[in-house]
C-alpha cells in the first residue's frame, strides 16, 4: 500500500510525501515537484518491492555524507557548524556508525550528535536500513557515565588559584561564566563585551539570556579592564584551558574536573534556582535540545548521586 501526505514549506509550496508499504518494508520520499511525480515514484516502488526479494539486514548503501547532503534538501535551515561537525564521519554508511564511536566523536553529546541523530532518523524513514539509530544508543551509554557533580568548595578553590595566579589570570572569570551560564567551553571562548550585561547582571548570548551571580560579575569587570579587545578571551585556545584546568586539579589534590562537568553542574543548579522550565528558556536557542537533555540529565544523575553516596574506595 502508499500514502501521500501534502506538507508545506515555509516558502508555501506543496511537498509531497510518499510512504510506500509492503510486507513491513517501508519505502518514503519527499518530492518537491508534483502529486502526480510522487504517485508514480510510489507505483514504481511497490512494484518493485512485489518482484524482488528484500535481503533482510543488508548494509546501507548510502554514506553519512550523502544523507547529510539529502537531509539538508529537506531541512536547509540547519547551521554549518552543525553540519561540518557531522561530516567527521561522512565516509561511513549508518551500519558502521556504532554507539561508541558516536561517544569518542562527540563526547558531550551535543547539537552537534542530536544532527546527526535527525540525519540518520531521517535516513532510516527514506529507507535506508539500520537496525537502530547508533546517537540514540550513544546517549543511552551516555545516560549511564557516572556524572561529576562540581562541589562549592571546589569552584571556591578553583576561583581562588586562579585569581592568585597573574599569567592565567583570565581562568578565574572563564570558570564562573561557564558554570553560571551553562556554556560550552567554545562558547565562553566566543564571548564578547557587548554580550555581558553589568548593569542587569546579565549574560545575553545567541538568544540566551541568563542571571549572573555578583561574584561572576566581578570577575568579568575585572577582565573587562585587563583586556582591550572586545573577545573577552580572544589569547586563549581550547587546549590551553583544558590543560589549565587539568594542573589546577592536580595542584589542589581533587579529582579532575572537565568542561562538560561545569557545564552540567550549571544547568542543574539553574534548575534549582529557577526551576526546569524556566532553566530550559534561559538556556533556549540555538541548542534548546541539548540544555534540555543536560537539565534532565543533571537533575537525575545528581538524585543518584546523593542517593547511592560516593563510589568505595575498593583498593582498601
């Protein structure tokens, strides 16, 4: 059997979207053309569904970045970013895709593997075969890496050897805008004056616009004062940050903190502050799926957390 369903697009013209079913075979495309371009790819395909044996579990012919480049016929509005991030694993078909190497490409799981979930969902329903789309077994492994919950008294200490250290004087203010607002590392690094709102004590940012504590605010005043160009930390590089921030956990004899783990820690305690759905409009476009996912995510792995204590120490 088919079905043809009649969409439009933001541009008001007709997609035509044909689902062609057959001995649970699914076959779908979307034609941008005519209705009558549509019915005769759907008769073309049943009839070929009816003459030919299907080889249940054969691998899919189509590479990642071809169906990245079909995706994006249908859905243009996507970002490059999103899209070049995605193209690191182009030259592979969706059955090579496994959840782990998802993880080791994208260890934050975030905008950028949610695009590449939507690819290959799309894939899958355009009748690309795979037995289950390998992001979202990616992010059930995820859902079960045991989450670093940030203390106070560890920020207290990071704060405070960064301020008593001039040459990296910037990791101070780095480290508290990271945690207040819920950024990725690469965002803090992308903020600029016009971005930080003194007076309202405020962080306005690609359609965000989160309260800082004074404490943050303070800190970024004092950059501000340092620095004469308008990129707060437009000298640091994301591998100088990592490694400071690694050495100062050494140094202070904790341990290791990582980005995502500030980053977590803020949207949960964003989520305590202002409750989850206003947590999820502060930390809304462009990456409302992932703050979404990292509230959740922070809110459940911290009840663990308290719930089960810290982990034993089982070499005593």
């Amino acid at each position: 059997m088919s079905s043809i369903t009649t969409t439009y697009g933001r541009d008001g013209k007709p997609r035509f979207r044909v689902r062609v079913k057959y001995k649970g075979e699914v076959r779908s495309k979307t034609f941008h053309t005519s209705e009558a371009d549509a019915q005769a790819w759907a008769d073309q395909q049943l009839e070929e569904m009816k003459s030919t044996d299907i080889v249940v579990g054969a691998p899919a012919p189509l590479t990642i970045g071809v169906l990245i480049q079909e995706f994006l016929r249908d859905f243009p509005e996507y970002d490059r970013a999103l899209v070049d991030a995605a193209n690191t694993l182009s030259h592979l078909t969706p059955d090579r895709v496994s959840a782990e190497l998802v993880l080791a490409t994208f260890p934050d799981m975030g905008q950028e593997a949610v695009f590449l979930e939507y690819v290959v969902e799309w894939g899958r329903h355009n009748g690309v075969f795979v037995k289950q789309n390998p992001v979202a077994a990616a992010r059930r492994v995820f859902d079960k890496l045991p989450y670093r919950p940030v203390a106070d008294f560890e920020m207290e200490l990071f704060v405070a050897k960064a301020r008593a250290n001039d040459e990296h004087e910037y990791l101070a203010a780095f480290l508290s805008l990271i945690m207040d607002g819920a950024l990725k590392q690469v965002e803090a690094l992308r903020i600029r004056r016009q971005h930080i709102d003194l007076h309202e004590g405020q962080l306005k940012f690609d359609g965000r616009c989160v309260p800082l504590n004074p404490e943050t605010i303070a800190l970024l005043n004092a950059r501000m004062a340092l620095v004469d160009s308008d990129e707060l930390f437009s000298n640091v590089t994301v591998k100088q940050s990592k490694s400071r921030l690694s050495d100062y956990c050494k140094f202070l004899g904790i341990d290791e903190v990582k980005f995502p783990d500030l980053r977590r820690e803020g949207a949960y305690r964003l989520c305590l502050r202002y409750g989850s759905a206003r947590a999820w409009a502060m930390l809304g476009n462009p990456s409302t799926a992932n703050s979404a996912w990292m509230i959740v995510a922070a809110e459940r792995n911290r009840r663990l957390v308290e719930a089960l204590g810290p982990l034993p120490d089982f070499s005593v």
